[in-house]
C-alpha cells in the first residue's frame, strides 16, 4: 500500500548499520527524508547519493535528516556506505518497502536515463558484483515533519527516478 501526502505514519524504529537506533519521526530536526534504493552496490544508487554527499551541508541547515534505505545486508552495504554521511539501513527482508509500498519493475534500469547514470556510476567505480535482492528495485522519497505527516512522496518509475538536493530543499522550504 503507498503512503500518501498528509498521511500520518506510525512512529518506528530502525537501526543503522553502524548499530544505532534511529526513531521516525523525531522532535528534532524539521523533517526526515526518507531514501529508499536498491541493492548496496548499485552504481545508479551511488552515483546519486553522491550529489547528496555534496549537499550535505544545504541538507543539514535546512533541518533534514537523511535516512537511506537499501534492500542489502548489513555486511553488502558496509562494503559501500560504511562512510556514508548519512544515517544508512539495511532492510534484507523488504520490511519496510513493503510498509511504504515500495515497487520494483523489471524495466526498472532499462530507462535512458538510468542506463546513463549507470554507466557514470561505473565509471566513478560506484558498483559492485553481488545484487542482494535483485536489480529491479524502484526509488522512493518521502519527506515527514516532525509530528510524523508525509509532507511530499515520490515513487520512482525507473531507477533513476528520484528527488534531486534542489527538489529535496525546495519542498522542505514550501512545507517549512
């Protein structure tokens, strides 16, 4: 079932692959952006998480707390988001993409544009063998304030189909 704009969700608790709790929603900071991708390894997934790790710092001052989702193991994503500067969770079982009604599609990398980013992924050597989970994941976005609504949603419709830092900012600065 998908979540839907001005949905309250339940509060829950996840664990980072460094070991920490982290619960959704929290007091503070404004929202929680909440990045679902596919396998650890995936070079379009990488290569986008890279532009976040540039904003970072627009991210931090517009109070957004990132959280990334992939549908790896623990021991798969700290082979590739052990450094990550955001808070990153191992989700195997699909736990929570089925919770958020998170799809896959078997065209999910054969879009132009995610065949391109692919390739860039590769050529940054933002990739791995191994595709816990299979490589037919689609994105999904979701931005919640503090008191647990979905201010925005996005679905991806192929694997490269998410916000970008600008869009991420500029609806945290319409919903703050």
């Amino acid at each position: 079932m998908k979540v839907h704009v001005g949905q309250t969700i339940p509060s829950f608790t996840v664990r980072t692959i460094q070991g920490s709790p982290l619960t959704v929603p929290e007091s503070s900071p404004k929202f929680t952006h909440l990045q679902f991708r596919r396998f650890a390894g995936c070079p379009i997934c990488n290569l986008h998480l890279h532009t976040f790790f540039k904003g970072y710092e627009q991210i931090e001052a517009a109070g957004i707390r990132e959280i990334i989702f992939f549908h790896s193991s623990v021991s798969e994503m700290k082979k590739y988001q052990k450094d990550i500067a955001f808070a990153a969770v191992a989700d195997p079982s699909k736990t929570f993409y089925a919770q958020f009604g998170v799809e896959r599609s078997i065209w999910a990398s054969l879009h132009p544009r995610a065949l391109w980013a692919a390739i860039k992924g590769m050529l940054l050597g933002k990739m791995g063998v191994k595709m816990e989970n299979g490589p037919h994941g689609l994105p999904a976005d979701f931005l919640i304030d503090q008191k647990g609504m979905v201010v925005a949603a996005k679905y991806g419709t192929h694997a490269y189909d998410q916000w970008e830092v600008s869009e991420l900012l500029s609806i945290a600065r319409g919903a703050g």
